[in-house]
C-alpha cells in the first residue's frame, strides 16, 4: 500500500549479502571501479584534447571577430553611402553648382566619353559614356526621370568619398556605377585614361549583373572574389561588396566596394605572430581561397577535392566547428559580415612538437594520480562497504516517508498521486480525494503537550492506513491534515471509506498523558473526478478541502461529500 518499507531490501541484495562474502564483494568492486577508473582516464585523453582543441577555436574567435569588425566598418560606409545616393536622388539640394552639374551633363551626354567635375580639391569626378553606347547595351537606361538628380546624387557621393577616404580599413576603392550610364570612383586616376573600357569593364563584372532585380529580389549586399588567372596562384585577387541603389523600386545602379586581399594576408599574418601552430584561411562561400597566414617563403596548406566538399557540407549545417582530418585538425567560423568562413588549420606534427606534447606527460602524470586514488579508495571501499546499504534504504525512505506517520509526505503524495490522476484518466475511470483533519488538535498540544500530539498523529495515521484499500494513496500533507487518493473509486466508494476512517477514529481511545485517555474525532471532505470530469488533482484537492471545512462548520467528526449537504 505505502510502498517498499524500510525494512525490505531488494532480492538481489539479499541474495548477494546471502551467498558472497564482503570481502569478494569489495574485491569485485575494485575491479569494477578499476575498470571505470581507466575509461574514466581515456575519458579525461578526451577532455583534454577537447580543451585543446577549444584554445584554438577561441584563438580562431578572436580573429574571426576582429576582422569581422573591421568588415563591419566597411559593411556600414556602404550601407551610409546607399542610403545616402538614394536619399539625395529622391531629395536633390538645390545649390547652383549642382544645378550647373545638371546642364553640363546634358551638354556632354552625346560625347563618346566626358567627365563633370565640381572642384577637384573636394570633390571626385564623375566619368560618362555617351547616350549610343547606353542605348546599345540592354541592362543600360538613360530614359528615368531622376537621371539628373542621379548624377548630383553621384556627385554628393564623391564629396562625402573625399572626405573619408582616410579611414579606410581593408577597402581598398568604392565605386558607384549607374545604369544611366556614368560612373565614380574613390581612386579616379585609374579610370580617367579608358573611361569607355573600364565601364564596360564595370557594367559586365558579375557583382553589377547580380545586383537586378531578379538576380537580387530582397536587394541585400552581395559579395564576389575573382580569381588569380594563373593557375598556379592559391589566392584571390579581388573580393568585391556590392549592393543596389534603387529608389521607386527602380534600380539606378550599384554601389560597390573592393577590398584589399593583401590587407586581408597582412592582418592573418599578424595574427599568428608569436604563435607556433596554425595556419589561418579565410575562404569565400564557393571555397575560393582568398588570403591564407602562410608567409612569402612558405606554401600554403591544399585542401584536397574531398576535403573541401566535407566542409562545405558542415558549412551548411552550423556556422562554427570542427573538422578531424587525417594528420591535421581543421577548426572553422562564419564570418557575420563576409559570405565566407575563416579556418584554422592545425597539424598533428606541430602539435606533438608543441603543446600537445606537454598535455601527453601531463595526461601520464594524471594516469598515475588515479592509479593511487583507486587504491585508496580500495581501502576506504573495504571500510565502508558494510554501512552502505543501509545508509542508502535510509535515506530513500526519509525522502519518500513522513518519519512520524510513516504515510508518504507531501511531495511524495503529490507525485503518486499525479501519476494515479493520469492513470485513471487513460482508462477512463474515476478518482476520489479524501481530505482528512482531526478536530481539536491544537487543543490537545496546548493541554497535554507536543509529545501526545506526536502520538495522536502516529494513532490516526495507523488508523487510516488500515481503512484504506491496497491501492490507495496516503500522505500527510500538514501539521494535522491528511490526505488519501482512492483510484478507480467511485463518489459513494470514497463516502463509504470516509465514513469508515471517521467511525474508526472516533470510536478508539488514545492515551495522552499519565492515566488521561481520550477520543479523537476528525473532520472529512471528499470529492470525486464522477461529479465534473476534471482529472486534476489539485482541483480535486481543493475541493475536497473546501468541504472538509463545510464538515468542520457543521458541527465536526462527520464526513462532507457536497458544497450543500454534510453527513
């Protein structure tokens, strides 16, 4: 009824303390605990180089957020310029010059190719194409009618260029290439020479053709890398930020910025400057390699075909990791502001001549620490071994058991009677709660003191238990409260035991003090899951509660079923 008693202990250690004696018990233990203390040793190899690994995927953290913050600077000036472009498209400034800018323009539109510029000290010039060579290509358009606040827009932007071309940090040029047919650049002399090729050059570059508005529909910022021609290089020689200008939802032209692939080398070599191992990559989203921490005299480490394909696909699943290969370990991160990642490249020979090597001993020194523990806890084991069981049973108990009572406490009360509600509610049958409260109790502790109290509690404990069913669930949830949960019982079973529980604590006498006896009395509320189908047992708790207090009301020592009527 209440469960495994303290007395009772499993078969199988019965059967143990039976047939072997405590001394084999003990020896076979060691053995055991022998046998784990080694796994638990391979286990602390794995721990170990797991922590190794973790320095250097902090190390690659570090360096991965640091370039991230310089890309962020530079992802942010481009993301200020759009803005701005297309704000001042919207919004032109009425100021002479500008308007002079617009009738210079059109006096130079049909020109095979023309500059404007506005002062050459403060100002970068803008370079044109004439309107032919617009009407020939089919992704060019000269007929929107905010072309001339476009190229004032352009102009503004070469102002604001001129001033912060001094905090650049691994940008090497911006550019603004309109569709209408003109351009800028933060470095105009290498355009001024060929202004008819390098805008062809600029309107067929792949980071300008996936800027329309089918290639880009959300009109984020979008990143390329080109290619050394030769084939024997390993690094990129260009990687390019591009996003569009559009304003209406009509594209103008993109805004673009190049950046530095031998500021990128220079910034991973200084990055593993005092360091021993590791190499560091920074690769696009196609596996591009575009600058590597290897020096001028050393050779960059070559993913093999294999290799590249297993980390693409680990690429797509989370944006940091790991990667075991067979003589080195590759460590990875997405960079935030870069579609790409940033690997670190670690090999075992380093690793064995560095580090790795003095966490070898350290784990041999650790080894051998263990070794001595077992044997001392070998004869601690043999000391202790008697005491154990019993120590266990005992504890188990006092958490499951109310140590006056001997009904389950509170929490445990709560936690089989919640598994009874869901039971009865799975097989659709019903559930009662008694709410029990002796009468008078205070009294009692007041006029005969703690200790008959104590008593008082242990004789209607004892007879509740022995109303009750095998399956019923007993607990002491107060200071004089009880409580009992009666699966499967009906409302008229659970009045039925009720009333048996009050008749038979009213009917025995207790003694309280010397030559005193008395007759208890209690007070009982009973609520059943049949009267509203809730199968919540602390509703039906609550209830029950509820009318063992409508039972004390009315007059005590009876039995309370219902909110109107008391037994």
């Amino acid at each position: 009824m209440q469960g495994e008693t303290s007395e009772e202990k499993p078969s199988w250690l019965k059967m143990l303390s039976r047939r072997k004696n405590p001394g084999r018990v003990v020896n076979f233990c060691f053995v055991i605990v022998l046998f784990f203390s080694t796994l638990l040793t391979w286990r602390e190899i794995v721990v170990l180089e797991d922590a190794y690994i973790s320095s250097q995927r902090n190390n690659l953290e570090n360096v991965a957020h640091e370039m991230d913050a310089q890309l962020q600077f530079n992802v942010d000036r481009l993301l200020f310029f759009r803005n701005g472009v297309q704000s001042a498209i919207s919004t032109p400034l009425a100021f002479d010059v500008l308007n002079n800018a617009r009738g210079e323009f059109e006096q130079k539109r049909q020109a095979p190719d023309w500059s404007i510029t506005i002062d050459k000290r403060r100002t970068l010039p803008v370079f044109g194409v004439s309107d032919d060579f617009v009407n020939k290509t089919s992704i060019l358009n000269r007929d929107n009618a905010l072309l001339e606040n476009e190229i004032t827009a352009t102009l503004e932007l070469g102002y604001l260029l001129r001033l912060s071309h001094n905090s650049q940090r691994l940008a090497e040029r911006m550019l603004y290439v309109s569709r209408g047919g003109f351009f800028l650049s933060s470095d105009p002399s290498q355009n001024a020479q060929a202004i008819i090729s390098t805008y062809y050059g600029l309107v067929t570059s792949p980071w300008f053709a996936m800027q329309s508005q089918r290639n880009n529909p959300a009109r984020g910022i979008r990143w390329n890398t080109i290619q050394a021609s030769d084939s024997v290089a390993t690094e990129a020689q260009l990687v390019t930020a591009s996003v569009p200008i559009d304003v209406d939802h009509y594209w103008f032209g993109v805004l673009a910025m190049d950046f530095s692939v031998s500021e990128m080398k220079a910034f991973l070599m200084s990055a593993v400057e005092g360091e021993k191992e590791g190499e560091y990559q920074l690769y696009d989203s196609r596996m591009n390699l575009i600058a590597t921490s290897a020096g001028t005299n050393d050779y960059p480490t070559r993913l093999t075909v294999r290799e590249e394909a297993q980390l693409s696909h680990e690429f797509s699943f989370d944006n940091r990791g790991g990667v075991r290969l067979v003589t080195s370990y590759i460590s990875w991160e997405k960079l935030r502001n870069f579609d790409g990642v940033l690997l670190r490249i670690h090999h075992l020979h380093e690793g064995v001549r560095g580090d790795f090597g003095s966490i070898t001993i350290a784990l041999a020194l650790v080894w051998m620490l263990f070794t001595i523990m077992q044997l001392i806890a070998w004869w601690v084991i043999r000391r202790m071994v008697a005491n154990m069981a019993g120590l266990q049973e005992s504890l188990q108990w006092r958490a499951w058991y109310d140590a006056l009572t001997r009904l389950y406490n509170r929490g445990a009360l709560f936690e089989r009677a919640l598994d009874a509600v869901q039971d009865c509610k799975l097989k659709q049958l019903p559930i009662s709660v008694i709410q029990i409260d002796l009468d008078h109790f205070k009294r009692i502790n007041d006029q005969y003191g703690h200790q008959a109290g104590d008593r008082v509690l242990s004789h209607a404990a004892s007879l509740i238990s022995s109303k009750i069913r095998d399956t019923d669930i007993a607990g002491r949830v107060g200071g004089e409260e009880f409580c009992v949960v009666l699966p499967g019982a009906s409302r008229e079973m659970a009045l039925e035991i009720a009333e048996r529980i009050r008749s038979r604590i009213n009917m025995r006498e207790i003694l309280v003090g010397k030559g005193t006896t008395m007759r208890i009395s209690a007070s009982l509320g009973v609520s059943s899951s049949e009267e509203n189908g809730q199968y919540d047992f602390e509703l039906l708790q609550s209830v029950a509660d509820s009318r063992l207090y409508l039972a004390k009301q009315g007059g005590r020592n009876r039995v309370c079923a219902s909110d109107v009527d008391t037994l």
